[in-house]
C-alpha cells in the first residue's frame, strides 16, 4: 500500500468539514484536552459534547463564506489530502480513497 499526499482547492464541504476538524483539533481545542494527561472528566466532556461541535461549525461557516465572498479574487486556499493506494490500484491507475485533509495553506495573493 503506498501513501501520497495531494494539493488542491477544496473540491467538497467534506473538505471544509475536514479542514475545519483539523483545525479545531490542533488550535482550538484546550491544552488539557491535546495531551494525554490525566484530564478533569468535566473539562473534557464539557469540550467534547458542546464546545468542539460548536468550533468546528464556525470554523466551517467561516471558510466557506470566505471562500464564496473571494471567488475570483486574488485568494486561494489548498487542502493537503492523504490518499492510500493498494498495489492494486496503482498498476490500474486509480485515484485511490482518500483518508481526508491533513494540512492546509491559505495565499492571499494567488493565482489558483
């Protein structure tokens, strides 16, 4: 099985979905709650039920309005995918399934 990372715009809202997890996951979520530490039950339910649903939807929501207000402008935002391919599927040079957005960068001034 190999294992290859692509670059391109966002080309779904599971994109933005994903992108928007990945996000929440690495800087929104509390210092607590990224560790493994020993974290009070409380904190963590709390951030689990409520708070990262709540993150990541304005997460999404801002993106997808920002990507629609600077459609045609000088923007452009790429998604980083991870996409497994068995042996099989490359010799038949298929695309593979996607494992989902791993990285992101957005340009402010771009030719995208």
């Amino acid at each position: 099985s190999t294992t290859t990372i692509t670059i391109s715009p966002p080309s779904s809202a599971d994109d933005y979905r994903q992108l928007a997890s990945l996000l929440v996951s690495s800087f929104d979520a509390p210092q607590s709650c990224q560790q493994d530490d020993a974290v009070p039950m409380m904190e963590r339910l709390q951030w689990d039920l409520y708070e990262k649903s709540l993150t990541e939807e304005f997460t999404y929501k801002r993106y997808v309005s920002l990507a629609r207000k600077m459609r045609g402008k000088k923007y452009c935002l790429l998604v980083a995918k991870q996409i497994d391919m068995d042996s099989d599927d490359v010799s038949s040079s298929s695309l593979g399934r996607s494992n989902g957005v791993v990285g992101m960068v957005e340009m402010g001034m771009s030719l995208c």
